[in-house]
C-alpha cells in the first residue's frame, strides 16, 4: 500500500468526533477503496482528551496544527467566522487541502478563500456544509456537470423542517414544538439562525453559485422565516392539496417579458403539492429537488445534520482528494485547471448575471383574507386581483369563525411581487376587509 | 482554452442523438465548467445522415472509429452484448477512454472489461447504465466512499414502476397496462426484459459490485418478474398500509445465529409501507435507496431512461473524464491506482463474499391463502407458521367471495426463505385450504 494519508481534524465536538469514529469503524472500507491508508496524525482541541489514540498528536494550537510538517489535509470543525476563517487560510499558505463543514464561513467569505485556495493550488472540499450527509454539491459540481441547471428548491434546515411536520402532523403551534425541538436538541437555545432561514440562506447562497456558476451573495439572498406560521394556514393549505414547507429557491430567470432576467435566492414558507415527494419529506430530514436540462428534476434526499451523516460527507471529502483529485502526491502543476472547480465553473467563467430584488421575483400566492361576510366582498377581491393581472387558481371561503369575518383563502398563479404588492395593498384598503392580508408562497415545482 | 476533447459517439438511436443534442444547447456550460472545447469528431453511424454537422465524420466502420487518431474519448450506445463489446475493447486496445450505457453488456461481462481497461490505463465509465440520469453510481463510487453499506433498494426500472403504479392508480390489470406501455413506447414489444426483472437484474448486479467491493455476478441474481401480480394483492397490500414496488435489492448479512453470511442479490415485487418516499415514487420514475453506515439512509429519484437523462448521465461521465479523473492529457501512469475504481473498490481488494441462494435469503412475506370458511383453519395455519419459527406481524380475514371460500390474509416478520417453504407446503396440504398459497416478499425499509 502506497503512502499513507495524514489527517489533522481540528475541532472535537459532534462533528469532530463522528469523524474518528467512522475512520475508526470504516477504516478497511477506506482502505479498500483508496488503496490508501488513512491516518489522523493531528487534533486540535482546546483540553487534553483521554479518550484519543495516544499515537494522535493533541495540539491545543490549532494554528500549528493547520501548518503541520505531519498532515496533508486539514479538516476544519470548528466552526464560526473568525478563527475558523484564520486557520483555513494559514492551512492553505502552506500548502494544505482543507476540507470543512462551516457553511457560515463559505457563505460569507468563500469568494476570498476560494481564490486563495486557487492560487495556492490546493482545494478547499466542503460537501459537509449544505445538506449533510447528502451530497449535494458533488452531484451539482460533478453529476450534473453537462446540465443547465434551470432551478432548484430545498429543504435545507432540519430543524425547519422538523417543525412544519410536527405542526401538521400532530396540530400543534409553533412555539409549542420549537420548545420541543430545543429539548431534542434540534435547535439552538438562540433559534434564530434555523427558524428565520439564516441557515438556508448559508447553504442556498453556496448552492446557487454551483448551480448557476455565479460568485457567493449571501447578502442579497431573500429571506422569510416560519415563525409567522399558523396552524389555521397549514391546515388550509391541506384542504386545498397543498402542504407549507420551509424552502430554499435559487431561479434562473430569462427576461421573457413577463419579468427581469436575473437569478432569484430565496428563502421562504412555500405551499407545495401535497402529492409530491418533497411535500413528503418529513421531521429532520433534507432534500434537494434539482430541475436541469436535458435531465428534468432529480431528487436528493436524507439527514442533513448529525455526527454520522457529517462525518461521512467529510470523509467522502477527504476520499475525493486522494482518488479523484489525484491531489495527494501527484504534481498539483498537472493537475491544475483540470480538477472540479471550487464553484462548478471554472473562476475566469463565473458569470454577473445579477441577483434580482425580492419585488422582481415571480411566484405563487396563498392569500388569506379576512373579510365582513357580505356579499359584495369577493367580487371586490377578484376584481383588484384582475385589475393586477393576477390570475385566480382557486378560491376556498370557510364559514364566519368571529362575529360577521369570513376567512378568504386565494391561490394565485405566479406573478412578479411587485404587482402582487399592489394588489395587497388594495385589498387592505376596502372597507369590507379587516386586518393585515396573510401571504404565503406557492409553487407547483413543475 | 486548452486542447479540446474529441468524441466519438458511435451509435446515433435516441440516446446518441440526445447527446449530441445535449452537446449543442449545453456547449457554453460544458466549456465553463471544463475550461475546454469539447467536440464530436466522428459518429458510428451504419447509414449516412444528413443532419449532422458537415465537419463531423460518419463512420459505418465502428471498429475504425473506435481507434481513430482524432479521437480521445469512445462512447459506446449501440446496445447488445457481441458488437458493442468488440468495439469497447478494440478502443481500449488503442488507449481510448470509453463510456457506455450498456447494461447488459458490462453486467455479464465487465469483470473482464474492467480488467482489460485498468491493463490498458484507460477507464470506462458507465453512470448511464444504471437508472438513466439518477448519479447512482457517481454517489455509490465517490459520494459514499466512507460509507460501509449495509443494503439498497432500488425500482431501477421504469417500465416495471409504470405497470405497478397504474395497476395501483387505476384499479387497472397487468395485461392491459402492458399494453398501454408498449403504445407509449415505455416498453418493447417482447417486454421479457423488463416484465421479469432481468433488466433490474443486470443493473443490480452493478450496483452491489460497487456497494460491498465484490466481482460481478449477474448469474447469481434472483430474480422474480411482476407477470403474477394481481389487481387482488395490490388492493389488499394497500389495504394492509403497504405498496407493491419491483425492487431490486442488494444486502449484506452477516452470520448472526438467523441466517448465513453472504450478499442477497434479488429482484421482486416487495411490499413497502405506503408512506416511505420509494412508495411514493410513480410512473417511469426510478429511485434507490441506500442505507450506509454512518450516514443513515440516502434516496437519489428521477428519470430512469429517455433521451435527455441518459444523455446527461453519458456527459457527465465525459466530463469526469476531463476535470476529475485528469485522465486527458496527464500523464495516466502518475494518476494511476489513484482515480476513482471501476467497481469503487481496487481490483485487488473485491472480496469474495458468497452470494447466498434464494433458500438462504431473509424476507418479510404476504401470504395470501384460500381456506375454507371453517372455524379452525386459522388456527391450523398460525400454528404451522408458529412451528417453523414465523412471527405474525398481521392478519386480515376477508369476507367470503366464493361458495364457502376465505381469503386469508397473512403478514409475516422477516424469515430465512428456506423456513417459509417448508411451512407453505404444509398449509398447502392442510384439507381446510384450496388452492396454491400467493406469496410476495415485504420489506419495512427500516
């Protein structure tokens, strides 16, 4: 067996320690497939730990142990933006391929560590950042590689995910089950990042640069939560045949009259069919539904968190480097501009197409209104719609629940936001409506 | 842009027109994603055609374009087992990389072709060949490399989902579905191939190769068709919380004190829970399934055949062949036992794990048996199932719906298949029962 691969993994907690464990589990299927063998020479970890090799090297100073004489890759779990940021760039100043999960880093500043990575040449991997265990960006950088990638739509937080199950299957409120996925240990005891769609948003920007060959913009990613959610809107979107899912959506536009071309990034509650498989992706799992060309749509699912599934999308990582991108050993000079590109595309091919704003993007509506029960309100609605030229899928108007209000439940075709701004606008003005008009996004998917 | 890639595509069906005309709408993502011109040179083609591109060779002689000088990559869609096979190797022979959607071909014979390649320093990729433009072997190869893999479950044919899923639907019998498919073109006029599973047997074989690391043993599939399913057991099966599926397994046991160690390779209608996602995948749809240590399950759906999926999956590989594999241009001898193995492990390290034998395999079952409408015979027949160490896991008596006559039910826990023989043939000597007892397997998917 040829020389053997050394690995520094830098960050002991779930994540870190998954790793040692699937390389302690899987080490003759590793060896198998790589012809290699596989050894982690380095942790970096803040306090001495018993319960490691003692033939393993525990360095407190993760900086050094990034620029070790006695690793190849660095495997960054750290996680964050700063040191995180620090030690993968001083990994890559010398010469190390990293491999990492930290979704929030790439997002944020993957364009200048990616470009240095490049100059460097060595690669940084980061299938663990979106989607877990799932390997999204391998399938998007590689198998899909002869595709045009028209759109894609994703359940990219678990934790999300898990809270829009249980509030329809088991009817109960939201804080009610945020609470519980606190106590499973689902969600952070700030939840902020995971319930207002931080965290998809992370992930989206990274799938979209892959997906389209554009360069990392997190920040125009549009962003909507779900702690706006009802019980009384998951169960209307039942009745009609659709059931509310947290989605990340990254859409190539073509300027096609009906609106701006541009890409749109964004995150939101969207009604989908209740019949298709994404509606029927449940607790925390994640799935990624890709529609390209000529392929038509696949579908990506399984546990987009955890230390198992992690684990392995790093190791598959770590695979990638010593099989297929011949990285290890060979003359990186060779290999160069040959291997899979950070972002899909090759740098000098990353495209401006522009980010469009959220009042450019076309969707579907659900519209809850909530109206006098008098006889002329309908009429008043579907006319202000028409008036937009927003077209009317289906219209469901329950029984007064208070005192002379009628609920009006709308789902419209897609239409540019702005339009549908107006028209909202409108709706809220009549005197025979109450309230503030409930939207929601819809898509078909088709 | 460097040098560019020069195709031949030998062979001009509906497959190879879908790639050359992948070629033609996708060319700029292809260049941006490679950073290199990718060309057809010459096509196979038996008769002349006269729209293709003028600059493009048509080659009636497939053996010389095979090994033309101006001709880097050989992709093989003429289909069958004894040109197509002459024409791989002869391009192996001249140190052309090959990629072929050829199925039967590589199930029989690939131990010998892979073998012949690696001897050569050429690769010959096949992602087409199994479940069109489904990754799965891209994802089993690479994305799961660090994965031990326990089992898989696949509808790895479309046609055979199609005739299940409308039978299911539309309360329709087998014959006329199959009729309906051979109009829409979804399967041949003698359907052997796909009706009796030996289409999903030759894609099972390659997916277990490169799951546990083993040869290549397409003689060694069990395989059942659907030609026996009736209107009569999916109903019951529904009825019971289940759906009948023709799925392809592969799966690893080990010696436990139930059964024997070994690979079960098989292919049969099974019933699944209705609400797992692989139910939920209808029509021409294909999916598999894969359960992996540590990552947990894994589902990759989509189309399974047709122009453009198979186009897609045929470029990919093409690409691999430029960016990932480094195989264009460098020098093969450095990159060599450090690319991705044909059958994902290195040849030297396929094992030879037994294939166990149909009497050895360990299934759920439905049973369905005909008794007479008598007090005891339920009795008689829980007490044979109870001798033969076979756990109940539901019953469901129907009313009587001939003279006298009862169906019965019957769902078991898993069982070593050579158990369930013995207890079968003993309820089907008891006087309370007429008629042969239906069996089909029933997997949880857990």
């Amino acid at each position: 067996m040829s020389k053997s691969i050394k690995l520094a993994i830098l960050g002991l907690g779930t994540v870190g320690t998954g790793v040692v464990n699937l390389i302690n589990d899987n080490l003759d299927e590793l060896k198998r497939r790589s012809g290699r063998d596989i050894v982690i020479t380095e942790v970096g970890t803040r306090r001495q730990r018993d319960d490691i090799d003692p033939n393993i090297i525990q360095n407190s100073d993760l900086m050094a142990a990034a620029a070790s004489d006695n690793v190849d890759i660095v495997i960054e779990l750290i996680g964050g933006t700063t040191l995180a940021k620090d030690v993968i760039m001083h990994a890559i100043k010398n010469g190390k391929h990293v491999v990492t999960a930290n979704k929030a880093l790439l997002a944020e500043h993957g364009n200048e560590i990616f470009a240095f990575a490049e100059a460097h040449n060595v690669h940084v991997a980061y299938e663990a950042a979106v989607a877990g265990g799932i390997p999204i960006i391998k399938v998007m950088r590689e198998a899909l590689a002869a595709n045009r990638i028209e759109w894609l739509a994703g359940i990219i937080n678990g934790t999300g995910n898990f809270i829009m199950t249980e509030m329809r299957d088991k009817g109960r409120p939201f804080a009610d089950v945020l609470t519980e996925a606190q106590e499973l240990g689902y969600a952070e005891a700030d939840p902020t990042f995971d319930v207002e769609g931080i965290d998809a948003a992370h992930k989206l920007a990274l799938l979209a640069s892959i997906a389209f060959g554009i360069p990392l913009q997190f920040d125009k990613v549009y962003c909507e939560g779900i702690t706006g959610i009802t019980l009384q809107d998951v169960n209307y979107a039942e009745e009609l045949g659709y059931r509310i899912k947290h989605l990340g959506f990254a859409v190539r536009r073509e300027s096609d009259g009906s609106g701006d071309a541009g890409i749109e990034l964004r995150v939101h509650p969207t009604l989908i069919p209740q019949n298709a498989l994404l509606a029927n992706v449940n607790g925390v799992k994640n799935a990624v539904l890709v529609n390209s060309h000529p392929l038509g749509q696949t579908l990506y699912c399984g546990d987009g968190a955890g230390a198992g599934a992690t684990a392995s999308a790093v190791m598959a990582d770590v695979m990638d480097l010593v099989r297929v991108l011949g990285s290890i050993d060979s003359n990186n000079e060779s290999t160069n501009g040959h291997h899979v590109p950070h972002l899909a595309f090759i740098p000098e091919q990353l495209s401006d197409t522009p980010i469009l704003r959220a009042e450019q993007m076309i969707t579907g509506y659900y519209l809850r209104v909530h109206a006098h029960d008098n006889p002329g309100v309908l009429a008043d609605i579907t006319r202000i719609l028409s008036d937009a030229g927003i077209n009317i899928d289906a219209i469901l108007q329950k029984p007064a629940h208070k005192l002379g209000q009628v609920p009006v439940i709308i789902l419209t075709l897609p239409v540019v936001e702005s339009q549908m701004n107006i028209a909202i606008e409108k709706i809220e003005k009549l005197d025979t409506t109450t309230d503030k008009v409930v939207r929601i996004r819809l898509d078909e998917l088709a």
